[in-house]
C-alpha cells in the first residue's frame, strides 16, 4: 500500500499505545522504506485497511534488517470516532478490539499483500499483543527509560543445534563466559561510545548502559544482555562482537574499556551478526511522569528518529 500524507493534528486525537513482537527475518528492517518490506510498513498497512486513511506510528527503538523484538513499542494518534468505534458497537474494550482486528489485517498484509508484491508470505511475523489509551503525553520513543536487549552465541560447548541457527551466531571458538563478562562491566554508566557506534551527524553518541551480563543458559548457549536508556547507531552489535573476541581469547579483559576510553573506532571491532538480536523490552516511568519524561529526553536528544541498534 502506498503511503499518503497524514491529516492535520486532531485536538481529540486519542494517542494509542501498541505493544507487539515480531520476526524480523522477512523484513528489511524496522523503518518503511520505498520497494523494501519491512516492519513499520507491513503495520501501517494493517492500520490503514482498518481506519481507511494514512497511519503513522512511532516507535521506542528502529531495529535493524534482521533484527527480532519481544517487547517493541509503538504509538500511534487516533480520532476519538475511530477509537470507539473500533468495536462496532459490541461491549468490547477499544484495545481488545484494535487487536482483534489487526490480527485479521495483518494476516492480509503479511499473506496475500506480501505475495501480489513477489515476496514470501509470511503470516504471523507480526503480532500485536495489546493496545490501550495512552496516559496523557506519553511519547513511546522519548518517554521511555531503558531498552534492554539480549543475543544468544551458540560455540559448540553443548553440541550445535541446527534447529537454533536462525537465532544464534555460531562461533568456531568456545568462549570464555567469565571473562566476557568482566569485559562487559566496563561499559556500565554513562559513557561516548563513540568506539562501538556509527555516529550521526549532529547526533550525540553518549549512552548509560544500566546493566550488561553474560550467561550459559541449560542448553549450553551464550546469552548476552545490554539495557541502556538508549543505543546509538550499530551499538549492540558491536559491543557483542568485542565481548567474543576478549571470550575466543583473542583480546584482554580490559580491551573493552580501552577502546570506551580512546573513543576511536578499532578495525577489530566488527559488527556480530543480526539475526540473534532481539530488543526484548521497552520500560517507561509511571504514568504520571511520562509527559516529564518525554520533555526531557528531547531537550537533549536529536530529534530525528533513533537509528538501528
């Protein structure tokens, strides 16, 4: 479907929040692109067919091509009409309705859509798990606090599993869980991850990393976790693909935070792959602060859109 311009502000918009999950194997990416399937699209196409005009959403965190989500977060703004109508008039909440419906559109956007334009079907690749009203000034990009992430390594320390290869990177090294996680905790608090970002101009690289792990979990394979208040441009990835390289035994514990403290990028920080990556939640304060909060994240944030993690 081609996107039109959105109508004027509605003063009695109703903001709506979404919380959904979604594969993100079939899809280039998060962002709507011209002639690229990807996420955002395949929603905003889904929403259209419902209120039968152009929907945008905003969303807490852009994933990359690849790049899987749990717990992402959109918001999306509509008139005080079409949310009660949502139900037709049943004695059914306007949430529970949207996501009733978006199952039914989303399964036409990601089938029959996805096959008219060449490409695979691809039915529940997307999935809404709830909709509800918004407290007043909630933003989902800049209201939110922390985004957290996992990656999950398969090194052959519990035999290699081929039903697992879509979602974890198989390394020929097996790694060294306690050291990866020593290297890690150097990244904790506020820091210019300049070394581990692709940065943007005129946009800040400065992140809080809240917390970072690295465990086995029983099936034998290496689960990486990063939460920050946000993440810059490639960040996660690259911060996965330092840890491995100190966990194969190839870089010292300390590395990490000598190239935090250089702020130069190190030609032996590459990128891990993306398909293990899952942004698995998006937390926000109390309803009462998000107004406050979304305030503030954008007196010190570029404004445009946050770029793959």
């Amino acid at each position: 479907m081609t996107a039109l311009p959105a109508a004027g502000p509605d003063p009695h918009a109703v903001r709506v929040r979404l919380d959904l999950a979604y594969d993100g194997a079939p899809f280039s990416g998060w962002a709507r692109q011209p002639g690229r399937p990807t996420v955002q699209g395949a929603l905003e196409d889904a929403l259209a067919l419902l209120v039968r005009r152009p929907v945008r959403v905003v969303v807490a965190g852009r994933t990359d091509a690849g790049v899987h989500a749990r717990g992402q977060v959109v918001h999306l703004d509509l008139g005080a009409a079409e949310w009660t109508g949502l139900a037709r008039g049943r004695a059914e909440d306007p949430g529970d309705a949207l996501v009733r419906r978006l199952t039914g559109t989303l399964g036409h956007v990601l089938g029959r859509g996805r096959r008219a334009a060449g490409l695979a079907e691809c039915p529940g690749a997307v999935v809404v798990r709830s909709a509800r009203e918004a407290p007043p000034g909630f933003d989902a990009r800049f209201s939110a606090v922390a985004r957290r992430y996992s990656y999950r390594i398969d090194d052959g320390a519990g035999g290699l599993d081929p039903l697992t290869r879509h979602l974890t990177w198989w390394t020929p090294d097996v790694l060294d869980v306690p050291a990866m996680a020593a290297a890690l905790q150097e990244l904790l608090g506020l820091h210019d991850f300049l070394a581990f970002c692709r940065p943007r101009e005129g946009a800040t690289t400065v992140r809080e990393v809240l917390a970072a792990s690295v465990e086995r979990d029983p099936a034998g394979l290496v689960v990486l976790g990063l939460e920050a208040d946000a993440f810059c441009h490639h960040m996660v990835r690259s911060v996965v693909g330092a840890a491995v390289r100190v966990g194969a035994g190839r870089e010292a514990t300390g590395w990490l935070g000598e190239r935090l403290a250089d702020r130069v990028r190190d030609a032996r920080i590459l990128m891990a792959p993306p398909h293990p990556l899952v942004l698995e939640e998006v937390r926000y304060p109390e309803d009462a602060a998000v107004a406050e909060r979304a305030r503030a994240t954008r007196a010190r944030r570029d404004p445009a859109q946050p770029p793959p993690a």
